[in-house]
C-alpha cells in the first residue's frame, strides 16, 4: 500500500455549535449530518462557482478537523472569517504540529470513516484514497514519490489541488461532481451548479486522455503515457 508525503496539507481545528451550520452554508456537500469518526469531503466555491478550495472534515467529537490546502489557505480564510460574524464558530491552526501524507491501492477505513491510532489518523475518501494526519514526532514510512502517487490520480481520475482543483475551474470541471449535494439547501455558488446540472451542461470535464492525443482542452497533470485533462463538452 503506497505512502507518498503531501507537504502542501494544512490542518484547521474548528471549535463551537455553529461549526457544522456554517461550513454547510458555504460549501457544496450536505454536512449538517456529520457525526463523531465519521469523515467527508466538501467544496468551497465563489458566488460565480469556482472552487476555492476542497476540503476534507474529520467529525472529533469535541471539534471538526478540517484538511486543507496549504497553498490556498490565504483565499480560502479570506473567504470564510468575515462570514463567522456573531456565530459560536472558531478556527485555529494546527498545520505545524502536523504531517500529512496520501495511501492509495490500500485497504482502510471504510469510506467516509476515520481512525486513529498512535498518533496517525487515516481518512478513506469516497475516491477509495486514504488522507493520513500525522503527529510531528510520530514517523510515518513512505515508499512511494509524490510523481508515484499523481501517476495513480491520472489512472483512477483523481483530481487534487493546484492540478485539476483550480480557481480557474467549477465544480463539475475538475471532477468534483461527488462533492456537490443533490438537494442541500442553500450556500455560496449553488444557483450556477444547480443550473449546469440540471440542463446538462457543465461546459467541461475532467477526462483521461492518451499523451499523443489532440484535445479541445487543457492538460491538468502530465503522465508518462496518459494525462489528465480538462477538455470542453
């Protein structure tokens, strides 16, 4: 089961009763339901329906962890602290006392679960990856690269920040069709991705596609023989 390091993880601790209400009203996917050991991934997304930043929630009882992305944490805090306003919600880091890492082609927990052991906690995604959050001190045994670990996303269509997940792209585009609730109520973006799913046009979409190949698109990750990309529809 391949460990590859994620260096550009970020660890957000979220304390108070309106933790669950809030990132529900800001994000794509239903959350209100979340309950302790139980783990899920959500999108937030600008009034025009790009994505900010896809996150993933660990309901700890007493908190809500939330695994970001390092590099659009700025954009992504800028984007949710003057919305808190009188809320009962709080945020602190914890990014450095933490090390992050993605298990693929592993068993794990089952899907939308969490478990922790010994300072390590695995998530496993629906995408069937394995997010893991490690303490500083705790060693974690890699045997796989980061160029490993994105050769398996080109293979399985998986998409991930600063690749597919883009400002530049909504959600449908970068394949995060998962992440976008059916009937949620209301949050930031939901009128223009309501509207492409419900005609059927979402514009673009995140497909595989052979390196020698022509495409009416971008390339979002480069593969050895196959890439992912972003191709218009």
């Amino acid at each position: 089961m391949p460990t590859a390091p994620y260096p550009e993880g970020n660890l957000s601790i979220w304390r108070g009763q309106d933790v669950l209400s809030f990132i529900d009203g800001l994000s794509t996917n239903h959350v209100l339901d979340l309950k302790k050991g139980e783990f899920r991934q959500t999108t937030f997304t600008t009034a025009l329906a790009k994505v900010i930043d896809r996150v993933g929630l660990f309901h700890m009882g007493e908190f809500i962890a939330m695994l970001s992305h390092e590099p659009f944490w700025h954009d992504l805090s800028h984007h949710i602290m003057p919305r808190i306003l009188g809320q009962d919600v709080n945020i602190s880091l914890a990014t450095s006392n933490n090390n992050f890492y993605t298990q693929y082609q592993a068993p794990g927990p089952e899907p939308g679960r969490f478990e922790s052991d010994n300072g390590v906690t695995v998530a496993r995604t629906q995408e069937g990856l394995n997010l893991l959050v490690a303490g500083k001190n705790v060693p974690v045994k890699t045997d796989a690269t980061v160029e490993e670990f994105h050769q398996w996303r080109i293979e399985t269509i998986n998409p991930w920040p600063s690749f597919e997940i883009t400002k530049e792209n909504h959600a449908f585009a970068c394949g995060l069709d998962a992440d976008v609730h059916q009937s949620k109520g209301c949050y930031i973006g939901q009128e223009l991705l309501t509207r492409m799913r419900t005609r059927g046009r979402t514009g673009k979409k995140l497909v595989v596609v052979s390196n020698d190949e022509e495409i009416n698109g971008k390339i979002t990750t480069k593969g050895l023989s196959k890439s992912l990309a972003i191709v218009r529809t």
